[in-house]
C-alpha cells in the first residue's frame, strides 16, 4: 500500500479503518458531527453504497463494498447530499485466490489501548500518550505494510478485576460514567459510556491514519472490558452477557470485522448469525493474499470453554477450521495468529499452560492453578502438531498479548516431538504499554519460557514497546522487529530501525 498523502484533509471524519479481501472491502469510520443525509462511500467510477448507521445519533458508519475486482487499486470518495466528507482516497483489494503476488508485507503489533486520562498510584499515566503512540503507527506506515494485524487489547476498561478494583475503577467513573450490566448498549445511557471509554482508545489513537491500508482487528481478554482473571470470587471468562454486548458493540462502532473467505466455514462461533448476507465474522478470520500467504487469526477468549479434558480455546468446528486450512497446500505461506501467545507464559491464568509463579516469581507446576483446563494444553498440543506435520511449510505463528517482543522455535511440547520442523512462535510487541503495565511489573517476572516447552530462543522476552514487520516472498519469510525502550528521546520512534531481523 502507498503511504498516505501529506496535507490531507479528513474534513468531518473522526477515524477510519478499513479491511479488503479480493472483491470486497468493509470500511468503519466516525465523525465529528452528524450529517443530514446518509453518508455514501463510492470506490472509484462505481456506483455509491449508502452506509449502515452503527450507533443511535448517526456518528458511526459501516461500508460494505462488494463486487470488487482483485488487485486494484480504487479511489474512495465519501459524500454526503453530494458534497465531500473529507478528501478522497486511495485504497486496493488483495489479489484473487489464484493470483501468485511476489510479495507481502505486513505490520503487527499487540496492546495498542488505554486511555490518556488513567493515572497509576503515582501519577504517572497508565498508558503511553497518544502522541508517542501514533508515532509508532505513523513510522508503520512508512514501510508501507499492504495489511495491518492489530493483536487484542485495542480496549483498557476492565470492570470487575483486580486492576479495576486497584482504583482505576473510580477514574473510569469519572471519565466515562457507569455502565448498567442490566441494560444493552446502543439505546441506552451504555452507549454514551462505552463511547466515552473507547473514542479516546480507538478513534482518537487512529485517526485517518490507516484509511489506505486494510487492517484486522483480532480482540483479546481486556477487549470483553476485563482482564483474565480466576478465582472463587470472580472467573471473568468466557464473557458474561454484557461483556458480549461491550465487545461486540465495540467492534460494530470502531473496527472492521472479518470479511468470508471460500474456505472458512459460515457457521463458526461469532458468525453473524441474524445477518447472513454479510457472512461476516467477529472472531475468526482470514487475512488471504492471493496463493502467497494466508494467516489464520483466532480469538482465544470469546468462546473458551471451562470444560476439563474437552475445553479449549476455541470451539472444537473453529479448531477443525484450522487444521484443515494448516494441511491445505494452496498457499506458499500460512501463519497462525492466536490471540495469546504459544511459547511462554507470565504464570497468568488464562493461557495455554498449567505454570503458576511462586513465592519466588519463578514459574512453577507444582502449585494448582485455580480454574486452569487440561483441554486447553490439549488443544495448544494439536495446534502445534498440525504446523508441525505440514513440511511443505515453515511452521509460524505470531501473537500478542505479553507485551513483550520474543522469538523462539518450539522444538518439543511435553511430549510431542517437533525437532523435524521446529514451529517458529513470535510475541509482535505492544505499542501503549506504560511503566507499569509489563509483567515484570505488574506479575514481578517477565514472561518466562513455559514449563514443557523445548524451545530455541532467537529474541529472548524484552519489555519494551515497538512492533514487526513481516515480509513473505516465494523464498521466505523475512521478520524485523522494531523496539523503542520507555526514557530515550521520543523522537527517536520516528526513524526506529529494526534491532533484529530473522529469515526464515
């Protein structure tokens, strides 16, 4: 994608993010200030298509373009009553399933939320400003990334655990108001709540920065407005009833969801199911770029099952998706991104391992995790060995969450042998993450190879903010991982180059 023009002018727009398949593209967007007739997206020469009012005063709009045709690129032009919302834009489609592209190039990165206005114990903000996080999206956009996969954690609301209960709960109060558990979100007094928590998280933090590059927003535990958190007094997942409401209202104002793909099945989890038109999905999704490279991405909390033997983080249909695809030979590449990390662990409890830290915050499987599952090590288990049995592939997968950077191969999980085509597991680096919101702070440890795992460290875990470019040719995969450490001169996240680059 072609970085976006200097001096454009957004007009009335408040953000805009959209996403693109071959023939289709969804594009999300806000503004500043209602409009007196139905805002209208035309790509190119095109017929305009009126958009869907997402919200209750007419500030949210989605775009469903369809129709398209593969590896072109459109100018975009949003009006409404004939007149311009703001400037025109470019933006293109993927190539087709059966195009072979010579290359692909994109930007992932984890934990981009939070809101300015929390404060930590002394008074320092939770988060990084506003202002250093664009300039983390912003030096993105210069390599010109042709997608963006953004990694769980676009929202810090938590309601009920212990990080709301530390006191921020009474700031977010004052931010925002309170939320009604009791009531839905749009046409209640929850809507202007959740728009007062999230606008400054998400459209604030984006802007019209990524209006000409298609991205994929995968949610993560803090997106359901929790932490993942267990205990006799409070299990926070799966997702009580208005945490569904808040995450999918979140995404049905702010991000794209994930347009359907020919191989990914209608019907799975977080499907939706009363529109079946749009065959869109909120959960699971496909970022296919012709026959070159194919990432499956995968929320691991929405539908987590506490199920003993039989649980998982995804639904047993989702993980048969992902078999099925990782043992498909149609494309060069194929990347798995899960939205929690395989490979390590900080001791927490929603992960894939049983670890638990000690008294001596060393990870340990001799304490029982309260409301850890068997089946969710399992599952991890199966996940790994379908990578690791395709050797037509360099096994991949890329995660979020830990806020961290890391790099290993997984050469043996317990007792499952790997060594014959080592699974390459990365954590993509966060980009709002503020002092005290690393594991060594918050859990006293940073994120620590997970008991059971043989593994080839390539980037031991570093705790610093930044993000990864990933670059897939016919000959390999090609990872630069970018990091900016808390303390040195901002200015310096403007020419970030990388500190480590790996081939695959």
């Amino acid at each position: 994608m072609m970085a976006p023009v200097a001096g454009w002018k957004q007009g009335v727009v408040k953000h805009l993010l959209p996403t693109a398949a071959s023939r289709r593209m969804i594009v999300k967007l806000s503004l500043t200030e209602p409009v007196a007739k139905t805002p209208t997206l035309a790509a190119g020469n095109a017929r305009p298509v009126p958009g869907r009012q997402s919200d209750s005063k007419g500030l949210f709009w989605s775009f469903d373009l369809d129709g398209l045709e593969p590896s072109r690129e459109y100018t975009m032009h949003l009006t409404s009553g004939g007149k311009a919302l703001c400037d025109s834009w470019p933006l293109r489609t993927f190539p087709s399933l059966e195009d072979r592209p010579k290359r692909l190039r994109v930007a992932i990165y984890t934990c981009a939320g939070g809101h300015e206005g929390l404060r930590d114990v002394q008074g320092r903000g939770t988060f990084l400003p506003l202002a250093v996080r664009q300039r983390f999206l912003k030096r993105m956009i210069e390599f010109a990334p042709d997608a963006v996969i953004a990694i769980g954690d676009h929202v810090y609301w938590d309601q009920r655990s212990v990080v709301a209960r530390a006191g921020q709960d009474e700031q977010q109060l004052k931010l925002a108001g309170e939320f009604r558990r009791d009531l839905p979100i749009f046409g209640t007094p929850n809507e202007q709540v959740l728009q007062r928590a999230v606008t400054p998280q998400v459209s604030s933090l984006y802007g019209t920065l990524f209006r000409s590059t298609p991205v994929f927003f995968v949610q993560d535990d803090h997106d359901y407005f929790d932490n993942d958190e267990a205990s006799d007094k409070l299990v926070t997942l799966p997702p009580d009833a208005f945490m569904l409401r808040a995450a999918r209202a979140t995404r049905r104002l702010y991000y794209p969801e994930f347009l359907p793909d020919e191989n990914r099945p209608d019907g799975l989890a977080g499907s939706f199911e009363f529109e079946p038109a749009t065959r869109y999905g909120e959960c699971y999704g496909t970022l296919r770029f012709g026959n070159l490279a194919e990432f499956l991405i995968y929320d691991c909390r929405r539908h987590l099952a506490l199920a003993g033997p039989s649980a998982g983080f995804v639904p047993q249909t989702t993980e048969d998706w992902l078999h099925r695809r990782t043992r498909a030979n149609d494309t060069r590449h194929l990347v798995h991104v899960p939205s929690i990390p395989f490979g390590w662990s900080a001791g927490k409890w929603g992960e894939w391992y049983a670890d638990i830290l000690d008294s001596q915050g060393k990870l340990t499987v001799n304490k029982v995790k309260p409301y850890w599952q068997v089946g969710w090590r399992m599952q991890h288990d199966r996940i790994l060995q379908a990578l690791a049995a395709n050797r037509e592939r360099t096994p991949l997968l890329i995660s979020g969450d830990l806020h961290s950077h890391a790099l290993g191969r997984i050469r043996q999980s317990g007792g499952i042998n790997l060594k014959e085509n080592p699974v390459n597991v990365m954590i993509a680096g966060p980009v709002s993450t503020g002092p005290t919101g690393w594991p060594s702070s918050a859990r006293n440890t940073l994120a620590q190879t997970a008991i059971g795992i043989d593994m080839e460290t390539r980037i031991p875990v570093v705790e610093h903010n930044g993000f990864t470019i990933a670059d897939f040719t016919e000959a390999g995969v090609e990872l630069r991982f970018f990091g900016w450490k808390q303390g040195t001169p901002e200015e310096g996240i403007d020419k970030l180059e990388a500190f480590h680059t790996e081939r695959l």
